[in-house]
C-alpha cells in the first residue's frame, strides 16, 4: 500500500512539471519507476557507497552520465565546506572524498557557485569560459567541454548533484530540468538514508550498550498492572541464568521470589504513574544492588527504564568501614592513653575523656584550646615542632589547670603527613608519675644495694676483730673473781662491745646476701612485745588496735622485731613532751597494678601513727638513706634498716608526715592468709657433752683461733685449729680413719683465697654423714647461717660471740651414740 502512495505522489509531480511537456509518451513512466528506486535505495542499501553507485546508474538512464559526481556542504567550527561524497569522472577520479574550504571572498568552485546561487546550471562550450570569469569561478579539476548541475536543500543537508563531459556531447535545457527535478529526489533519498543510518547507529550502539554495560539495565512496560519486559542487558539476563531472548515479556512474578515480585511491581508502577525518579537498594542472592528506575514516554506506551549497580563489594568495605571506625571510636574512648588531635595551627579539635581526667577541666574549656600560644614553653616547643611535620616525644611535669594535681607526663606527637608544613597532629599522653616514683624507689634500692655490698664488707672485717675482742674479754671476766676490782671494768668493756656489734649487725642488715629466716609468726604479738619493751618509762601514751582476726606473715622475727623498735624509737623521740603513737593493723589483698609493685595476694597493712612534730619535705626525700638523720645523736641506719629488711621481706613501707602534725609510716607484709602462729618448739633431749670431747675449729684469722680455742680448753674441749677448708678435711678423715672422729667442727663461712665452711661441709659429711658441724660468720644474715640446716650444718654462731654464745651452741651437741 505504502509502495501504490508513493507512486501516486511521483505521478503527480511529474504530471505537473514541466518536463512532461517536452518528453515522450512512457518517458514518465521511466522517470517515476526511477525515482521510486531512488526512494527504495535509500531504505534497502545499508552502505553508503553503494547508495551512491545505485543514484549514478539510475540517473545514467536518462541522461549522459559517464562523469558524475555528488557534493555536500557541511559545516564545522564556523567554516563551511564542500566535500565530494561521491565523484565517478574519467579525468579527476583522485577527486572522490576531496573536501575543499569555501571561502566567501574568494573564487567559487563550480558546486561552490550552483549552492550559492540556488538554481541549476547549463554550461555549452560557447559560454563556459565567459560566464566563469563573470561569475569568478575557478573549476577544481580538468576543464569540462558541457556540464548540468542542480542544487537540493534540505532541513539538515544541502548538496550539488553534477555531470560533465569532456567531448563534444552537450547536454540541453531538457537535461537541465530533469537534473533539477531528481536532484530534489536525490537529496530527499541522502537524508533518508542519513535518518535510517542514524536510526540504525543508534540501535547498533544501544544494543551494544544491552551488551557490554556493567550495569543492569532494563526497560519495562507497565500492561495491566504487571511490568514486562521489553529490553534487557546481558549481564542482567546472566545475574539471573537467563538469556536476553528468555527474559523479554517476563514479569516480575515469573522472575524473582513472590514477596521481591510484588514490591519490585508497586516500584515500577509508582514510576509509571506520578512520573518521577525512584532510587532503591535490594538485596538479591545474597547480592547488594543499588537500582535508579525513571519512566520512558513513547506514544500510548507506559515504560519503566532502570539500571541496577552490583554494590556488594562497596557496602562490604563501608561495613568494614563502619566498623573499623566504632573499633577506632572505642579504642579512642577507652584508651588508657589520653589521645588529642591537633589542627595545623594547634588547635585541640578533638580528645578522648582521659585527656579531660589527666588535665583536669572540661571538655567545653579544652575544645579549641590554642596549646601551640598557651601552654608550657616546653610544650609550645614540642607542638611546633610536629606541626611542622616532625615525630616529637615530650616529658615532663603538668598542673592540672584548677592546680589541684600535678602528674609527670610522657608523650608522643605524630604528625598526621609527616614531612609536611603545617600538618594536623595526634599526640598521645601517658601519665607516669607512679612510673617515676618506682624509679625513684628503685635507684633507692640500687643505692642500698651498692652501700650494702661496703658495709657488709666492713662490717663483716668489723665483727672478726669483735670477736677477738669480745671473746678475750668475756674469758678474761670468767679468769678473774667475781669481786676482783677489774671485773666492772671488763663488763662495761663487753657492754659496749656488744653495742659495736649491734652497729654491725644494723649495717648487714641491709647488706647483700642479708636473707631473712622465715617463719609464721604473729605480728600482733610482736607489736604488742614492741611497744610494751620500747615505751617502758615514756610518756607517750600506745594505742594499739589490732583485731584477733589480723593474719600471720612469714617472717625473721627478730629483723621486723629491729624494723618495729626502730619505727617505735623515732616516735617516741619525735614526742619528747608527750603524745599519742596509734597502731593499727589490717588484713588486705593486693591486686595486679597495684602503686607498690608488689605481687598479688594476701597482706597484712600495719599504720604507725605519732602526733609528733612531723618531717619536713626535704627530711622526706631521704628519710631512708643510709646515715642521714634530723637528729643529733642518731646512726642514720634505723629507718635504712627498716627499709632494707622489708624489702628483703617482699613487702613495702611508705611513709607521709605534716609538719607539726605527726608522722605515719605503713607496712605492708605478705599473711599466710591465717591466723596461728606455727609453733616451733624442738624438744630436745638432754644431752650431756662427752668428757674429753674434741673440737675442730677452722678460720683464716689468728686472732679468732686463738681465742675461740683458749675458750673451748677452759669448757673442757680438746681444741685443734687450721686456717682453711682443705686443712680441715684432711684433719677431719686422719681422725675418722682413727676412730678418733672430733666432736664437732666449727667452720668459718668465708675463706678469701680459699675452701670455705660451705664447700668443706660438703666434703666433710660425704666422708661422715654423722658429722657435726657449726658454721661461722661475721655475715650473720647470710643465707647460709639463716638457712644452715639446707646446707648440712648442725648449727650456727655469728661473730662476735663469747663464751656464753659458745655454751649455748654446744649444749646441743649429742654424744656420739646416743639417740
């Protein structure tokens, strides 16, 4: 039907024009089934060139058309040209695809001339010369002999369709007319094909666009209140197994779960009806897609056109974002660090609540607190300096801002893009003000550490010549009568020897190797023992509150015995008119963290408290250091002992004062966790001394020979001495191979150079395991002599000792082959 329209409408219009007049019956005829084929052309040719080919061989039937040609104007960049889309010429075929510039000032090619003039041309050779040079035009190629050439104008396209010979053909004013007729026919067929070829491009590149686009894009019709689809990319029919050709027509029923059906259905007809954009995020397979939908209007249709992006990898790493940054968000808050963010002009933007605890104000006051203008100069330095791209570490001390507290503070600023100049800064700060106060403490110990190891040298060189001392002068009292006139004199003599002794015995106290020997004993007992001997004759009045339910500690009796007088002694002297002294006492757990550094478990707290006149600042800063002392008649050593011994004991002692208000000092000792006292009574049975009992006495001193052996004589023993460990275990096997073996053997500890009592024992008891052996020492605190049983001995005598201490010692000594 379409194909009958178009020829009626060419009949018509070559009826009426006005080459029907001059042409032969059947000539329109001709002329209306060519351009008809010019029409079909336009639709049936996919190529360009072979549209061209096709318009040359149909104009070829009517008119001599051996040399042929087709041009257009185009427009680009404000200029306007001519190109010669097709040119078929026995001369200036090079000519084809040619695109010349029009210049508006200049000469006129031959199509440039007919475009502008708007009506066709005839040109005979009479006149060809004559009217270019009339009309300035310059031919481009090979000079024609006779040419007709007609223009066609179009909406979007404009163009010249020529022929030419070169011969003596001349074409006439008939030929002119029909080349004025289809070139009308010919521009409308180009536009066509340009229209079809656009239409065409357009679905190639849609559906290549269906093919290769990442996202799914479909368009869908709204029919009946279910939408259909129309198109469909690739990747969507794949994300659903499908192929395109299975999906087209589908509704949403047949394709996805009921429930994702029916909402995916009221989506599309929200679109369709109010005609608006809708964006949702959907769940599918266990895939996250972000879909835009939008309506499409084409004549009566309703379409539903979107696009849906695979954003699971996206929300995956938002959600790992999100939660990075609560872990962040936390690790922030709850960090035990205070942790600040600084703007690159030092500006506190943003803080953790510990930063808000440690400097002592509000979160309202420190918010864009200027620190880099405001603070410490030492701070101002360190802020500067990260703000100018540096890692900075800082420490140092800070008052809290209403100047309650002052902590010791340790920090590290790192700039946010180090290297940069002015960076934003995060720093973190830690308070370490326990952490420096346990330094303190610990070069407190190392300093009593190293002053130990000299005075337990000193004082160890001190009690051996305090033995010979001691021990001439207590044999001496035994030689003289009792009302000899010497006898006082040598007692006072003793006296002070033992107060010598006492002296040395403080000083190895805190000495290294000073072990305490342990046992339960009741602290209770031992304080109220304390008080009652130290405060005899004073007038201070005790107030002591322990409970029955205070715990038992594992301790060497007489060192807290020495720790509790000491402590007793400065504050009663710290009360010369008078005063209260309160102890109290407490069972107490100590936990992981704790300031003291002590180990976990149960304690036993102790609180000695004086109403004296309190210890100045200074005065605190080395109470307890060896030989420094407030008073004028004091060692220096009492509360240097007392340290050093609850130290060794694993606990604290602490200690604060108000100057005129008093002192307090605090003990903490690690309880067995119970209340009795282990009792440790050794029944022993009465054992007299053998007559004619042998002793072998074995020390590096002279001196200590010497003496201890005229005090052994005159106790009725035989007496053998040597000067080292290897004499005495040869003497030792002579007399066991004898069967003579000695009664017992009292060694020295120490041999310089030499086998030492600990070593010879040793030997000695792996010759005869029923040896009796003594050790020696002038470390009295020594772990072997507080331990002596561990390492084989029988018993112990510290230096100095006298005679009495020899009686005591042996009085235990069995009689060989007695049980």
């Amino acid at each position: 039907m379409e194909k009958l329209e178009n020829s009626a409408k060419n009949r018509e219009k070559i009826d009426a024009h006005p080459l029907s007049s001059r042409v032969s019956r059947g000539y329109p005829e001709k002329l209306e089934q060519a351009l008809y084929e010019i029409s079909e052309k336009a639709h049936s040719l996919v190529s360009q060139d072979a549209l061209y080919s096709s318009l040359h061989e149909i104009v070829g039937r009517f008119i001599n058309a051996r040399n042929f040609f087709i041009a257009l104007r185009q427009q680009r960049d404000g200029r306007q040209f001519i190109k010669f889309v097709y040119y078929n010429d026995e001369f200036d075929a090079h000519m084809q695809g040619l695109e010349v510039e029009v210049d508006p000032s200049g000469k006129h090619s031959m199509s440039g001339y007919i475009l502008a003039s708007g009506k066709p041309l005839l040109m005979v050779p009479e006149m060809f010369d004559e009217f270019c040079r009339e009309n300035n035009i310059s031919p481009l190629g090979t000079k024609a002999y006779s040419l007709v050439g007609a223009p066609f104008y179009l909406e979007h396209l404009s163009g010249v369709v020529l022929v030419q010979s070169y011969h003596e053909y001349v074409y006439t004013d008939k030929d002119k007319d029909l080349m004025a007729y289809v070139a009308r026919h010919i521009g409308d067929a180009l536009q066509r094909k340009k229209a079809i070829d656009d239409i065409r491009e357009a679905n190639e590149i849609f559906s290549l666009f269906l093919r290769y686009s990442p996202a799914h894009v479909y368009i869908k019709e709204m029919i009946e209140g279910e939408s259909r689809i129309v198109q469909v990319s690739d990747n969507y029919a794949a994300s659903l197994h499908k192929s395109s050709e299975e999906l087209i027509g589908k509704n949403m029923a047949e394709l996805f779960p009921p429930d994702f059906a029916a909402q995916t259905t009221r989506d599309d007809q929200e679109v369709a009806r109010n005609g608006v954009l809708l964006q949702t995020e959907d769940i599918i397979d266990g895939r996250t897609y972000s879909t835009i939908k939008f309506p499409i209007v084409q004549g009566g249709k309703s379409l539903v056109a979107g696009y849906s992006i695979d954003i699971t990898e996206r929300k995956q790493m938002e959600d790992a974002l999100r939660e990075s940054e609560k872990r962040y968000k936390i690790i922030f808050e709850r960090s035990p660090l205070a942790v600040i963010r600084f703007d690159p002009d030092g500006n506190i933007v943003d803080f953790n609540d510990r930063f808000v605890d440690m400097m002592g104000s509000t979160r309202e006051k420190l918010l864009g607190f200027n620190t880099a203008r405001h603070s410490s100069p030492k701070m101002r330095e360190t802020i500067k300096k990260a703000l100018s791209g540096e890692v900075v570490s800082y420490e140092g001390s800070y008052t809290s801002i209403n100047g309650g507290k002052t902590t010791f503070l340790r920090g590290f600023f790192n700039p946010v893009t180090p290297g940069q100049s002015p960076t934003e800064v995060i720093a973190a700060l830690e308070d370490i003000t326990e952490l420096k106060k346990h330094e303190k403490e610990q070069q407190k110990i190392e300093k009593l550490e190293s002053l130990g190891v000299l005075a337990g040298g000193i004082a160890h060189d001190f009690n051996n010549i305090l033995t010979g001392i001691m021990g001439n002068l207590s044999f001496s009292q035994v030689l003289l009568e009792p009302d000899h006139r010497a006898h006082k004199a040598l007692a006072e003599a003793e006296k002070a020897t033992r107060r010598a002794a006492e002296l040395a015995q403080q000083l190895l106290t805190f000495a290294k190797g000073g072990e305490p020997n342990k046992e339960v004993v009741s602290l209770q007992r031992l304080v109220r023992d304390a008080v009652s001997f130290m405060l005899r004759g004073s007038n201070v009045r005790p107030v002591v509150s322990i409970p029955e339910s205070l715990h038992s500690i594992q301790a060497d009796e007489g060192q807290v015995c020495q720790v509790l007088n000491n402590l007793i002694i400065n504050a009663d002297q710290a009360m010369p008119g008078g005063g209260t002294l309160t102890i109290t006492g407490s069972n107490e757990n100590v936990q992981t963290g704790n300031p003291f550094n002590l180990e976990t478990g149960p304690y036993v707290r102790l609180e000695i408290h004086d109403t004296g006149c309190g210890i100045s600042p200074e005065g605190m800063a080395n109470i307890f250091d060896p030989y420094f002392s407030t008073k004028i008649s004091g060692t220096g050593l009492g509360l240097a002992t007392a340290y050093s011994i609850i130290q060794r004991h694993n606990g604290h002692i602490g200690v604060s004062s108000s100057v005129g208000e008093g002192t307090t000092f605090t003990l903490l000792l690690p309880s067995t966790g119970f209340t009795e006292e282990k009792q440790t009574r050794m029944t022993e049975k009465a054992r007299g001394l053998a007559a004619g009992g042998s002793i072998l006495i074995m020390d590096d001193e002279q001196m200590i020979r010497d003496t201890a052996a005229e005090m052994l004589i005159f106790l009725g023993y035989e007496v053998t001495t040597c000067a080292g460990g290897g004499e005495a275990i040869e003497l030792y096997r002579t007399a066991l191979q004898a069967g003579q073996p000695y009664t017992v053997v009292i060694m020295d500890l120490t041999i310089p150079g030499g086998l030492g009592g600990k070593e010879s024992a040793e030997v000695i008891l792996a010759i005869d395991p029923t040896a009796y052996l003594i050790v020696s020492s002038g470390y009295s605190s020594d772990p072997v002599v507080a331990n002596f049983k561990q390492y084989g001995f029988s018993g112990a005598i510290a230096k100095p000792y006298n005679l009495d201490d020899f009686e005591k010692a042996l009085s235990k000594v069995p009689t060989r082959g007695v049980e």
